[in-house]
C-alpha cells in the first residue's frame, strides 16, 4: 500500500494483461457499492462495446488508485462518464478530482464535444457533490431512477 502521497502525479493508463489483476482488486467502500459496478463488471461491458467505451485505470506515482470508463461517441458528439471510482484506500487525498479533470481535458478535445453527461444513484453518501464541485450540475431528468447531471464544456 502506498504512502499518503496526495501530491503523487495522477495519470490515466490503458489496462493491459500486466495490470489488470490489480485493477480487478480496485474497491470502494461497502457503503458505495450500490453506487457504482464493480470493475469487473465495467470492464466486461466494455469489451462488448468497444466501439463507444473508452477506459483506463487511474495511476497516483506508481501505484493503481482507481478506474474511469466513458462512452465516447464522437459521431454523434456525445460524452458520458459511464464509470468512476476511487479505491477506498485511497479516497480523499485529492487523486479523484485530478482524475476526472484530466478525465474533462480529454473530452474537451474530442470531436464537437459540448458538454459531459453522467448520472448518480440518489441516496446518502452518493457521488453527486463531489461532481458538483468539479462544474456539473443537475439536470432535472431521469433515466433508469438515476439523476442525470451535466457539465458544460
């Protein structure tokens, strides 16, 4: 386990045979998993649909900190943040909002990109605030019980 390092440089990394056990052992706090999939989950999905995912683990130094998945889908100019976690070892050290701005940075520069949409599970302790305090805001929309939010490009 790494040493509190919450200056560690963030980086996001393709997942390759080499690293993905680790990857695999990523977990939130029990209290979050209503929130979101497992990354086994996550990756499987997106190897059946590769032609919209995009996904890379979230690295602080050396160290697998997390994972972030998106529906990329240039054609149609849609962004969707489709999965985010931080392992709970790892949480509150600043490596999260350093992640998904590169994570914002990177959507910024795809083809007509506009704005980023994603969607939170309501309940205490959902992820709701925390994408709050990086621009996006709540929509007012449902899709599947989940409250959509958005963030403006």
């Amino acid at each position: 386990m790494m040493a509190d390092n919450s200056d560690a440089t963030i980086s996001l990394r393709d997942i390759t045979k080499d690293n993905l056990r680790e990857i695999l052992r990523l977990k939130v706090a029990a209290e979050q998993e209503r929130f979101v999939a497992p990354n086994s989950v996550s990756i499987a999905q997106a190897y059946f649909d590769r032609e919209v995912a995009w996904f890379r683990a979230i690295y602080a130094g050396e160290t697998p900190v997390g994972f972030v998945m998106l529906h990329d889908e240039p054609a149609e100019r849609k962004y969707y943040l489709w999965r985010f976690m931080i392992d709970q070892r790892y949480q509150r050290r600043g490596y999260g909002s350093r992640a998904l701005n590169q994570v914002i940075e990177h959507v910024r520069r795809r083809p007509g990109a506009h704005e980023i949409l994603t969607s939170v599970v309501p309940g205490e302790g959902c992820p709701g605030a925390f994408y709050e305090k990086l621009g996006f805001a709540y929509t007012g929309e449902l899709d599947e019980g989940e409250h959509m939010m958005r963030l403006p490009l």
